[in-house]
C-alpha cells in the first residue's frame, strides 16, 4: 500500500519506513501443556541459570 501524498511505499518487514516493523526471529511460538510440578522445576533452572523460562525449555528439549 502506498501513501500517495507523502511518497512512502511499502517495505518487507510491515512498516512504511526503512527499517519499520518487526523483524523475525527465527524463533516459532508453541503452547505446551505439562504439569504444575514439571513447570516449577523448568522455572527453578531458569531462575538457576538466569535464563528465560523459553530458554531453559528450548535447552532441555535439545539435552533429551
């Protein structure tokens, strides 16, 4: 969509000027589902390592 008055037009990552918008990060959302108990140790090796909560899961999913 271009913006006829001001000259803008479209760039790829969803804003009018150059460098507007967010950019991917390679990185795909997922909802899991697991216990209470399971969630408070994934949240304490986090909080041990001082990491994100998606840290902590993404580095067990790559241990197993």
């Amino acid at each position: 969509m271009n913006h006829p008055m001001l000259g803008f037009t479209r760039f790829g990552f969803g804003g009018f000027r150059v460098g507007a918008g967010r950019r991917s990060t390679g990185h795909v959302r997922l909802q899991l589902s697991i216990s209470p108990a399971k969630r408070k140790k994934i949240e304490s090796i986090a909080k041990l390592k001082n990491i994100s909560l998606s840290e902590a899961v993404e580095q067990l999913a790559v241990a197993v």
